[in-house]
C-alpha cells in the first residue's frame, strides 16, 4: 500500500469526476437525440479519465524538475517533491500512460466511426494527438504553455468545446447549436478550476518565474476574473434552458448553482493561499453536479 499511496496522489483522482463532465453533457444529449452507444460511452470515459492522469504526471514531473513545486507551495504535496517517486521513474510512468491513452483513444474512433468514415477518423486522431500534447506540455519542456498565462484557453477548449462537443459527435457524427451553449458553460467553469489554483498559488508562481494569467492579473483582478468565470457560466446555462426549454426537469442544475453561489461568497472574502485551496473541491465537484443535472434534466421525460 506504501508504494501504491504516492502513485494515487500522483495521479491526483480527485481532479477526474471535473475532467468527466463534458463526457457526461455530450453523451446525455446525444441520448436525449435518440443515439446512444454504451461502448462508445466507457470508451469515452476511460479515455477522458486516461488523459486526465498524464496530465496529472505530466504536470507533476514538470514543476517537479523545474523546482516550481518547492516549500512555498500551498496544497497537497506533490509526488517528485516529496521524493516519494523519482523523475526517472514519473517519465517511465508518462510514457506507459501515452500508450494507453493510444490504444484506448484508437479503439474508441474506429468504434464510432469504423472503415466507412475516414474523414472524421482522421480528424479525431488529430484531435486525439493535440490531447496529449495539451497534457504533456502544460507544465514540461523548454517552452510549456502553461507558464505563459496559456492554461486557460487550452482548459476552455479541451475541457469544455471539445469534451462536450466532440463527445456528443462520436454518437451522431454531426454538431447541433444546442450543445455550444453547454459546452461554453462547462468551459468556463473549470477554467474557474485552473484559475482557482492559479490564486492559490499565485505567490509562489511569481517567486519561480511561473507566469499564470492570476500572475499577470493580481490577486484582486484574478478574483473580478473568477467571478465573471463563474458568474458567466451560469448565465449561460440559464440562456440555453430558456431557449431550448422543453419541461421544467431542464432547470434541475439549479441545485448547482447553490453551492456555486457559496463559492463565489467564499472567494470575496478570501485573503490568504488556504483559503483558496479549500474551495478547490467545492468548485470541482459542483461543477460535475451541474454537468450530471444538466444531462439527466434532458433526459428524464
């Protein structure tokens, strides 16, 4: 259990319920929309979640070699920090994660599209590649996008349009506008996540040279920022429910929307590093509660 412990804190599991979401809104329209394949659905579960733990690694060894994971730190400590797990032994780790992420990414294109659709094979094996290279390169290499106040746009687009978008064009092969809408609000939302941790760490960040849009923003300016985050995706989901109102389960998110009003109280008054980390769970997982509302909200008629 001793050598297994550092590995699960490595792989950071309660980061996966946040990096799930979009497969939850894509699959639960698509269902809504009469196309739903189980296989297509746990392939595009584990797939999600394979990506989301080399990104985890990927980040870890990252800031580990790079030193930005140091005593100034807030948070849970980090597995190369620690010196619980070598570099040496994280890239081994890195590369055996890459090939299940191929294998498992190969297998879920060709089981949505098949021989007969060698256009939208090709398209997702590209958008697969550009997967690991977000994962790989936020935080690794000469040059990581994520120490150049790039994260939040990689976030949005990876987290939000293409999770819920893509997901839902696995089981339909086409885009319908109803899904932009969610997917925007999800993508805001966990941008919130990114940024979140950006303030928490936004000192400790700055000393090591590690240059975060809460970085370039300030902490106060971090916060207005947060909270049209957060504030801008919940307008959103109350759009998308009104123009695409079909009975009143639609508006079942709204349960999200109470702890996610307690987080924005929580962040006003915040000050210190901790109390940022303490609402990085609350913002996580409510915002996998609204994706599984908003989903099920659709689909209970």
């Amino acid at each position: 259990m001793k050598k297994i412990k550092p590995w699960l804190s490595a792989m950071r599991l309660r980061t996966l319920p946040l990096s799930v979401s979009g497969i939850i809104i894509g699959t639960c329209f698509a269902y809504y929309n009469g196309r739903f394949d189980p296989w297509t659905f746990v392939l595009a579960i584990l797939t999600t979640i394979s990506l989301q733990v080399l990104s985890n690694l990927a980040n870890d060894y990252g800031d580990g070699v790079k030193g930005t994971d140091n005593e100034d730190r807030v948070g849970p400590e980090r597995a190369i920090q620690s010196g619980e797990i070598t570099p040496e032994r994280m890239m081994e780790a890195i590369k055996l994660n890459i090939v299940i992420v191929i294998i498992l990414s190969l297998a879920l294109i060709w089981g949505a599209f098949g021989s007969t659709n060698s256009l939208f094979l090709l398209l997702f094996i590209i958008l697969g590649g550009l997967s690991v290279y977000a994962a790989l390169n936020y935080t690794m290499g000469d040059s990581p996008y994520g120490y150049k106040a790039l994260g939040d746009i990689f976030v949005f687009v990876f987290f939000g349009l293409l999770s819920s978008i893509g997901s839902y064009f696995l089981y339909t092969l086409r885009i319908d506008h109803f899904i932009i809408l969610p997917a925007i609000t999800l993508g805001l939302l966990s941008v919130g996540v990114l940024n979140l941790n950006n303030m928490r760490d936004l000192d400790a960040d700055k000393k090591v040279g590690k240059i975060t849009l809460a970085v370039k923003l300030g902490i106060e300016r971090a916060k207005g920022y947060h909270f049209f985050l957060i504030i801008g995706g919940m307008l959103c989901a109350i759009v998308f429910s009104i123009l695409y109102y079909v009975e009143p389960y639609n508006f079942l998110y709204l349960i999200a929307f109470i702890p996610l009003l307690i987080h924005i109280q929580k962040i006003r008054i915040a000050k210190q590093p901790n109390d940022f980390d303490s609402q990085l769970k609350m913002l996580a997982l409510s915002t996998f509660l609204f994706s599984l509302l908003l989903g099920v909200g659709y689909i209970l008629y």
